[in-house]
C-alpha cells in the first residue's frame, strides 16, 4: 500500500532559476542512474524477495527513492519555470523537448530526451547480486548528483542535491552491509562451483606497450595467491593446437607456466581437443 504525505521529503528553495540546468537535472528524474530507476529496481526486487528482513529493506529504501524523484522533479520545475512563459525562446532552447511538448514540466526522459524505460532496472531474483547492483547504483547516483552540484551557482538547489547525494551513500552503505550479513564467500554466486584451475587463470589478453606507454601492470587482481598469471594466451592455445602438445615458442617462458601447474589434465587442453 503506498500512501502520499503532501509535504516534501527536503524543503526545495530556488532563487535564480536556470533552465539549462533544469534540463540536467531531468538526468535524475528519468535517466538511468535517476530516482524513478532506483525506486522501482528496489521495489521490484522487494517484491520478489522471499527474506523478509531484506525484503524490508528493498521497500524501505524502494520507498525514499520515490520521495527523492518528487525532490527531483520539485527542482527541476523551478528552474525549467522560465519556459511557462510564452515565447521565452532562450529558455525554450534549454530542452525544447519539454518546452514545446510537456510545456514546461517535468516527464520522464533523461536531459538528452531519451525516454525512461524497464531496461534500466537490474533485477535478477537472486538476492545477493541485486544487492551487488544497487550498491554500484547508488555509486552511481551519488557521482552524479557530485557533477550537478559542481555545475550548479544556486545555493537553494545545491542544498538540495547534497542532501540527495548523502541519501545515496546512506543506501549504499545499508545494501552492503545487508550483502555482508547474508554471510556469503565474495566470489561464491549461485550454487554451481567454477571449474577449478581456470578459475584461477588471468589471461593477459592485453599485450604490447602502448602509444602512451601503456604496459602490462600487475597487481593483486593478477598476481599472488591462487593466480595463475598466463602471459600469453592466444600464442599459447594456438600452439597447443598446431602441435597437439605443450611447448614453449620463441623460448618464451611464460608459455610454459600454466602447463606447468596444471600439466596434461589442464582445463586450456580440455577445451581445445
Ligand atoms: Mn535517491
Ligand atoms: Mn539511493
């Protein structure tokens, strides 16, 4: 049940209105990063939760998203206000999407007119991963809502995005928290297991130096533990298959360090017969 309260959930104040900016702001409004997109992800996902406590959550937060697209949209209408005025051609050309066919108010579409749609949503019905995706959404609002307090003079609109903004981090913090609390091992996603060996293998598919010095960089997302670092696999597997046996080219030895590890029983073997 949804119930309205005719108040606003962050007193909105504009004293010089900019429809330009109005213009930008619809990106929160109907964009895919935007409110609408973020309370119907979470309430989507809400209703199809079978873990109450979650599902709790899902609604709670589904639910305040609403009350920041009216936020949004309270906005947004001020500064596209200029454009109520008959034959304000200046403010027209701002978004002459709204102008001339919503007359000045807020619809929704992103500030390039796109119109809204479902493919924004992420909903998976499992719950960890739509948690992984509404805690990358909220980064995402919040590095938005960064940008257009960064092109914003008017200290009543700022006020209100940055109350906006911290309601993002506020909800990304809440739906890790909640994804930590399932008590799942990271990299452990549905119930059928990865195939062992490959599921430790980098594949450096990235190679050369680049124009501007660009080279292979390691770090701990291919190096250490249980990485298996493979410098060079297209070489490799082309190798294997001109020969049907593993050996090194060009005296390269980076060819031979998978074969190595996992000798004749290697997954990369397995695949190419
Ligand atoms: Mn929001
Ligand atoms: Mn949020």
């Amino acid at each position: 049940m949804y119930h309205h309260i005719k108040k606003l959930m962050y007193t909105v104040k504009v004293d010089d209105p900019d429809p330009r900016f109005g213009n930008m702001l619809l990106e929160q409004f109907g964009g895919a990063n935007g409110e609408l997109a973020a309370a119907m992800q979470y309430s989507i996902q809400g209703f199809n939760c079978d873990d109450p406590e979650r599902k709790d959550l899902l609604m709670d937060i589904g639910t305040e998203e609403l009350s920041h697209l009216e936020v949004v949209g309270a906005l947004a209408r001020m500064h596209l206000k200029p454009m109520k005025k008959s034959a304000n051609r200046d403010a027209a050309e701002a978004d002459p999407l709204v102008a001339i066919a919503g007359g000045g108010g807020v619809s929704l579409f992103n500030s390039m007119g796109a119109p809204w749609t479902a493919d924004y949503l992420k909903i998976t019905g499992e719950l960890d991963v739509d948690l992984r995706s509404n805690i990358a959404a909220e980064a995402r609002a919040k590095i938005v809502y960064e940008r257009l307090i960064n092109l914003c003079d008017d200290p009543g609109s700022k006020d209100a995005l940055q109350f906006l903004m911290t309601r993002e981090i506020t909800h990304m913090k809440a739906f890790t928290l909640a994804l930590e609390s399932l008590g799942k091992d990271p990299f452990s996603i549905g119930n059928i297991p990865p195939t062992p060996v490959l599921v430790d293998e980098y594949f450096n598919d990235s190679t050369g130096v680049g124009d501007e010095g660009e080279t292979d960089a390691k770090g701990p997302w291919n190096s250490g533990g249980s990485w298996i670092f493979v410098e060079e696999p297209e070489l490799e597997q082309g190798v294997e298959n001109l020969t049907g046996a593993p050996q090194a080219k060009n005296g390269k030895s980076g060819t031979s360090k998978v074969k190595s590890i996992a000798g004749d029983e290697s997954p990369k073997k397995k695949r190419s017969a």
